[in-house]
C-alpha cells in the first residue's frame, strides 16, 4: 500500500509535460493542438524532441514565427491566417528544432539550414502536402546553404 502511494506521488515527475498553448484569435489554440497531434501521428521522433525542448505556444503579430531561445515557440499570426495545418505543424518542427539547437554555438544561417532541413524530413511524411509549403522549405534550403 506504501509503496503505491510513493509511486502515485511520484508519478508527475517522470511524465512529461503538457504544451501549454496559449488562447489566442479564432480557436487558434485548436488549431496548434491539431497541429501537435499531426506531429505526433505522423513522427513520433519529433514530437518526443518537442516535448523535451518545448513547454508553451505563442502567438504574436511579427512577420514570422520565432521562439524565445529557452522553452517557447512563438507563432506568428501570418502562419495561422494561412490557414494551413500542414505549415502550423512545419512552423512547431522548425521551431522546436531551434530551441533544440539553442545551446550550440552555431552559425545563424548554418542552424537556420539545419532546421529547414529538419522540417523538410518532417513534411516528406505527411500526406496531401500543399505545393507552396515544399516550395517555400525547399527555397529557403538553397537560401540558407
């Protein structure tokens, strides 16, 4: 009986926790959590390093979606107008790999390639992918060499 109270008590701290994504627009924290769970059933193997590098979703009205170098991925507001779950899950995998790589001393435009190159594994996997998002990730590839 002890011992299955330690291990209830004990229990949170082995788990990982939850994204915390932020109530923002038109059910924009929906749509990041569909996003999430894209993540997750089409790689798991990503959606584990974003559970380890990642602990809370923004949005904010920049140009482009960044993260805070610590623990948060931020979204930008253009990401979600685009109206595409495809890109809001490249956006997650991209920024995830940042926060991943933030630690590294690297060069900005070398990281910058890492993770379009990341977030092009990413989308290889999914279906139905939308012909301006493999266009842009595979430009910015070029751009970033």
């Amino acid at each position: 009986m002890r011992l299955a109270a330690l291990l209830f008590l004990l229990v949170p701290i082995f788990c990982k926790g939850q994204i915390i994504v932020d109530k923002a627009g038109d059910g924009w924290d929906l749509k990041i959590d569909s996003a999430i769970n894209l993540i997750k059933q089409y790689d798991s193997t990503k959606y584990n390093l974003l559970l380890n590098v990642c602990n809370k979703i923004e949005f904010w009205n920049g140009n482009y979606s960044t993260n805070d170098g610590k623990k948060t991925i931020v979204v930008s507001v253009n990401d979600v107008k685009l109206n595409s779950l495809n890109n809001l899950a490249s956006v997650v995998i991209h920024e995830s790999f940042h926060l991943y790589l933030s630690e590294k001393s690297l060069d900005t435009k070398k990281e910058e390639n890492m993770c379009y190159r990341y977030e092009l594994s990413f989308i290889k996997k999914l279906p139905n992918i939308e012909e301006w998002l493999w266009s842009h990730i595979l430009k910015q590839i070029i751009v970033t060499e």
